[in-house]
C-alpha cells in the first residue's frame, strides 16, 4: 500500500513523465506526495482530473489506508489503471483487442465445444497451425496459416491467413485432439480421442499420422486398435525419456462389465509400432482431463489430472511408465479440488517453476439441476433441469402474452423423443417442441392458457394462466428421456420458485509451485474468479514480463458474457511473506480462504491480479457460452493473440492483440517503435542436435534490471539484480487437447537485451545465447 512520507513514481515512461504533485490532507494521508501522470489540475476537494477527464475523488473520510488505495485506483479508467496497495505503483496497461476472425478467413459455423483446440506448428513452416473440434456436429477442421503479399487487415505488418484443410477424420463424437511428432520426421502427427457411445461401444483412439500435409489413419497399423475405452483427452508425452513420443489416453468410467483399463498408455516402440504398458496407478485415475508438466524441476513429465466430477489428483512421472501419487503432499489434506475445468500453467513469480491456475466450474450435466436466470430489464427467464424422472415447476407474473423460445432437451439414448407442450386446464396440445429450433419462438396468450389442469400423468411441459397476470409452467419426465431440459419465457415480470435455485458459481484456485508443495494464492485473485468458469488460458498479454490469464466464463444460461483478462501484478506484491507451511485450502489461515467464502463483488484486491474485462476479446449477447481457447501470436507483431471457441452454439474467433496500436496512439510522440515498456522476445524452438522433438523443453531467458526504476524513496532508485523467464515447452493450459508451443513469446518490460538465453532438450542437450536484441524473432535448435 502507499506509505507515509513517501514519493512514488507512477508513469508509462520514466523519461516522458508529465507529472504534477498534490498535499493530500494530514487526516487522509499525512505529509504524502502523490505523483500522478496525465493530470491537468487538482481542486481543493482533493480530486484529481487527467487529460481524458478521468476523474478520482478523494473521500472526505476515509476508513482505511487500503480504501483509500482503492479509491486511488480509479483515476485511469480507460487502458491503464494505477496499481494501488502496492510497494511499487505503476500505471498497469490494459491492452484491448479486435476481432479478426473473418479477415484472416477462419470461417466456421455455429457448433457445439469440447475443450479448446490444439496449437501447434503443424507443417513446421515457422506460423502456428490450428485444430479445431466442435464435438460432434461437424468433423475435426485443420487451419493452416499462410503469408500474403498485402495486409488482410488493418495493420501493415499481418500478412498471415489460414486456409482450411480437407477433414482429416469424418464427422464422430470427437473429443480432445493432440499434435506431436511420434515418428520423428520433422511434421506434428495428430491424436483424436473418440467417445464411446455412453459405454455403447468403447473404441480406441485414433493416430492419424502426417505424410506431407495428408493425415492417414494408421491406428490398426500401429498397434492401437484393440484397447476401446470412452476418449476423452489424449497426450503425446516422452515417458521413458527414450526420445520418441509415447502417448497416454484419459477417459470417462468405465462401463459394468468392461476389462480393458479405464486409462492407457502406448509405449513407442520404434517403427511406428506402439504397445500397451501397465500403469496401475494411472490406470486408475478419476479424471477426464490432464495437463503434462514438470512440478519439481526434475525433467521428468508429471501430471495433473482433473475433472469437473472428482478431486484433482496429482503425479509424479518416474520414467518407467509408472507415477507415485503425491496429491495430498501438493494440495494438503482434503482440499476441494472439485470442478476444475481447466488449467494453466505459467512461472507467476519468475522463480523458474511452473505455478497453476485451476479454472472451476458446473458443466452442462452439473447445471442441469434447478437453474434459473431472470433478467428482469429484458423480461426474461431461462431456465435449466435435469432430464431424469422427474416432476418440477415455477410461478411467474405476466401481465401480457408471452413468448416460449428455447425449448430445447439433449436426447438420452437412440429414441429422439420429443416432450409436447399442453396449455390449460384442458391440456390443449401445441405445437411440438423438438430439438434443432432453438430460435422457434411461440406467443401464448392468457386466452390459450387459460387454467392449470389438477393433475398430470403425460411427459411433457404444462403451461397454465391462473389469472390475476398469474402464471403456472410445470415440466414432468416419466422416465430418464434426456441429458437436461432447457426453456426461456420473455414477457416475465417476476418470478416466483417452488425450489431453491443452484449456485453455478465455483472458486478458481491458484498455486504457487513451492518445490515440494503447492501454496494456495487464491486469495490475490478479484472477485471474477467466483462464477462458473470453463476454461482458462496465460500468456504476458502487456508484455511487461509477467504471465497474465485469460478466464472464460460460461455467462447466463442463454447470453454469452465478456471473459475476464487477470493482469499479474504479484512482482510488486511482498509475495515472498505469504506463509507456505499450512497449505491445504481447509488449513489456511481466514484471510487465505477467499477462494471458499463469499465474494464482495465490489471489492478490489489491494495486490495479485486485477481484472479487466474491457478487452473487447469476447462476443457477448449472443446465444453461446465460453469454453476454451489458447493464447499465442499468431502474425508474430510481438503481441500475444487470442482464439476462442464459444460452446452450444457459438463459433470460432480470433482476437487480434491491439496493444501496438494503443501504444502509438497513446504515446504524444507518436513514435512507430515499440514502447520502452513493452518490448518481447519471439523464439521458434527446434529441434535438438541429436534431433529430438521439441516438446518438454525448457526455456529461460535472463535479463538485467540495472535501467528499471522501481520506487522513489528519499529520491534513491531502487532496482532489482535480474529477472529469469521461464517457459516449458509443451501445452501452456490444457482441458481436453494438447498443444504445441514452441514458438515462444516472452514479453520483457522495458529490457532492450537479452542478457542470456538457454534451451534445454529432453535428452540433456542445451544451447545458450547471449547478448541478443528485443523485438525480433530467433531461432533455437534446428
């Protein structure tokens, strides 16, 4: 927080500040000087007033120094904000994004989502690739990317498109995907995990092997085709450190009666041959979900495995295909890890370990229970049950005809039945409502409706007006007919429940990775961390050398919201003097506990991550959900993108990182450089010397912060020694797929070199750099 008797430095620019001074009165702050960029003029009441006509008051009273941090904190409301409760206060960059989703021609059509898509160079041309999979609606797309002669948008330097590749697999019930180069010959080979019918028909997973650009399916071939199981998420991974790619495969329970393990691995064998290996306690994980890491820094593959239905449980790899369970050593004793959708994995601190964001969240099934949304300026009601056998309703006020739109169940089982609508105590029958028109939309007047009939035997929805504006809609299943139940009504101006409506909400987890154990910082995350959450994603969005994340929220039942960007802020946090020996989440000390208590949506975290949510990184009001997406530069300006993909039904964006041109348009002297305090660092890992892959190697850069100012105290300069970034190469968050980043972004602050680089492959090999520029792009290995 600001201190007494301090000067504090707050600016883009330590050489442009335009800075004036203002006495903040004795009983506010005592003899402090606070120095605030941009400012035109400080009244007698205390406000300040900047360029844009921002506008922070300074309260008659304040009740404590933390409040009056907070109040502080609004004076810059558009693309940066001040970073206030901190040791260092520093104008934070917000960097804002546009959607270029069809200039670069990624067309794709409304659809359903299974966990984000697989990012990697595919064709190793040096330009990320794209697969994308819409569960199974549509077959599995393959974009590549391609330069151009001219700009396909409004930016001079983005030549880059992406065409769409013939389907490499007909249409299924495709699950995650995964890209890695299992037989060594210089382009990434593609894994699908294919579902199993609800336990029907168990299948194996399926290896589509790249000859130049053409996916073959060479799954029987290679040994794969006699293990089925319900796929769910696949991995390339080196388990033995042999230098080939095994792969493991997670999936859904078992059926009654099945014999084949619940989760496999393949060994790579050589000749593009794979053979089952016994893994006993893999075989047994509870998860649907994993993320390959490396926890304790011994370059050996771990995993994370998670799932919205159990706990997360965590492994250490031991190279011979087994793992030891270390769960309650990392995460404590009986922590609730439930829900997890999603994770990230990102060095926060810079200390030269992964760190983790576990996104939580209810998913479909989850939902299906007693949920309701009412938007009573829009007059709207949606609401979400259970297709099981069942018999719920609800009462509402109407005082005019109503619509019925989105009447919409997800048939369980081979029979597409369909639930009819009767009005009235007479049960009139209406039109059928079915699956396929979820844009039908159906007026009802209190005349058509007219009573509520004294008893219902029949599946289906039972609408009633019971006069008075009163109304009655009651839902009976006589049997399990469907996944879930979803209806909306607008025309509604209350609402009134036979039942208490489920909390979708559920609270993010991030831990900090202490060596031996996790340590809970939940608690540094704002209040947007509480809510249904579906996935999430980390890149250094502001290139100020520290990872950011990128959360997607799941919205209203029926309106897509805007996802929330988490800008890290913990380097200017004492984080070193958070306790790390009570680490289980229900062994934190209270003010700890943020993530599993009720959440202040107007409170703001004094330090840790602040949120900023006008990115313009989502499409909001449209009939879809977020889910997933992945963080990376795909025109390679030095500015981390964004691809989403919006669920049930929404399509595939790209959002083009602006931070360039916010810089040049908010910098008076309109220099085309990149700002001194964004620069970045693009490098394309190879492969190593002895040809070994990519994947799993480690990446860290060293730079010097002799030229960083940090804190005006008694006008010395006080500066850090270095910085280490750190990045394993791999998936950088992961639900269902797998990625492959090894074109890797890093952004450095104001450091204009690079004092060192060093690359380490999985077979021990390493490369070092030093004295390299910002601002371009390098390549390591071959």
């Amino acid at each position: 927080m600001f201190a007494q008797n301090e000067e504090y430095l707050i600016g883009n620019s330590w050489e442009q500040l335009n800075t004036i001074s203002a006495t903040i009165k004795p009983y506010l702050y005592p003899m402090a000087f606070i120095f605030i960029t941009g400012c035109q003029q400080v009244t007698e009441t205390g406000s300040f007033k900047n360029t844009d006509n921002d506008v922070a008051h300074l309260p008659a009273q304040t009740s404590s120094i933390n409040q009056l941090d907070n109040d502080l904190g609004i004076m810059n409301n558009r693309d940066t904000d001040l970073v206030s409760g901190l040791p260092v206060p520093i104008t934070l960059t917000k960097p804002r994004f546009s959607n270029v989703t069809q200039a670069v021609n990624l067309h794709t059509t409304d659809a359903w989502k299974y966990g984000g898509p697989s990012i990697a160079d595919i064709n190793n041309d040096g330009f990320y690739d794209m697969v994308l999979t819409n569960h199974d609606t549509t077959p599995i797309a393959i974009y590549t990317s391609s330069l151009t002669a001219t700009p396909v948008y409004k930016d001079p330097m983005a030549h880059v498109q992406y065409a769409k590749q013939p389907s490499p697999f007909a249409k299924a019930d495709a699950h995650g995907v995964a890209l890695g180069d299992y037989d060594n010959d210089g382009d990434n080979d593609l894994l699908l995990a294919l579902g199993g019918g609800n336990g029907t028909q168990p299948q194996p997973q399926r290896l589509l092997r790249n000859d130049n650009g053409l996916f073959v399916d060479v799954t029987e071939q290679s040994g794969l085709s006699k293990m089925g199981a319900r796929g769910r998420s696949v991995r390339w991974v080196d388990l033995d450190l042999d230098g080939d790619l095994d792969f493991l495969q997670i999936n859904a329970a078992q059926m009654m009666g099945e014999t084949i393990p619940r989760n496999i691995i393949f060994e790579n064998i050589g000749n593009g041959q794979f053979i089952y290996k016994s893994s006993p306690t893999f075989e047994q994980v509870d998860a649907e979900r994993v993320i390959v890491t490396d926890i304790n820094k011994d370059h050996i593959a771990d995993l994370i495995a998670f799932s919205p239905y159990s706990p997360v449980i965590v492994l250490l790899g031991q190279i011979d295909f087994s793992f030891k369970d270390v769960t309650s050593q990392y995460l404590g004793k009986d922590p609730d890890t439930t829900h997890v959708t999603a994770i990230a994995q990102a060095d926060i601190d810079n200390d030269g370990d992964m760190d983790y964001y576990l996104s939580r969240g209810k998913v479909h099934y989850q939902i299906a229970n007693n949920a309701v949304s009412f938007n009573e300026q829009k007059q709207r009601l949606d609401l979400r049950d259970e297709g099981n056998k069942s018999h719920d309703g609800l009462s509402f006020k109407a005082s005019s005809d109503i619509l019925l739109t989105d009447f919409y169940h997800f048939p369980r089982g081979a029979d597409k039945i369909t639930i009819p609508l009767f009005l009235g105590a007479d049960k009139t029958p209406s039109e059928r409502l079915t699956a396929g028109f979820p844009d039908k939309q159906i007026s009802v007047s209190p005349q058509q409706a007219l009573g509520f009939p004294s008893s219902v035997s029949q599946s289906g929805w039972y609408l009633g007006y019971l006069g008075d504006d009163q109304w009655r809609l009651e839902w009976l299943l006589t049997d399990n007919l469907a996944w879930d139940l979803r209806a909306s009504i607008i025309g509604v101006d209350s609402v009134e429940l036979d039942w208490v409506p489920q909390d979708l909400g559920v609270s993010d987890i991030l831990l900090r990775n202490d060596g031996d154990h996790f340590t809970y910082l939940s608690h540094l995350l704002p209040a947007q961390h509480h809510d249904n959450n579906w996935g999430v994603i980390t890149a250094d969005f502001n290139n100020d050398s520290y990872n950011d994340f990128f959360i997607y929220r799941f919205g209203e039942l029926t309106q897509r919201v805007n996802d929330v960007m988490l800008l890290n802020t913990l380097h200017l946090s004492e984080l070193d003097n958070i306790p790390s020996s009570n680490r289980s989440e229900n062994n934190l000390p209270t003010h700890h506990k943020a993530h599993i208590q009720a959440i202040d949506d107007n409170a703001t975290p004094s330090r840790g991550f602040v949120a900023h949510e006008s990115h313009n990184a989502t499409m909001v009001n449209r009939h879809a959900h977020g889910d997933m997406g992945s963080a990376f530069d795909h025109n390679q300006d030095g500015y981390v993108d964004i691809l989403s993909g919006d669920d049930d039904n929404g399509r595939w964006y790209l959002y083009q990182n602006r931070l360039k041109d916010q810089l040049l348009t908010d910098n008076h002297t309109k220099q085309t450089t990149h700002s001194i305090h964004h620069q970045y660092l693009l490098m394309h890992v190879g492969y190593s010397k002895s040809g070994i892959d990519p994947h799993a190697a480690e990446v860290r850069i060293f730079t010097s912060n002799k030229d960083t100012p940090q804190r005006f105290s008694n006008n010395k300069t006080m500066t850090n020694a270095n910085t280490v970034q750190f990045k394993w190469i791999g998936s950088d968050s992961a639900s269902h797929s797998q990625s492959l980043k090894n074109i890797v972004h890093f952004g450095l602050g104001n450091q204009d070199r690079i004092d060192k680089i060093q690359v380490r492959w999985r077979d021990g090999s390493e490369q070092t750099m030093i004295n390299v520029n910002a601002n371009q792009l390098i390549t390591m290995g071959k």
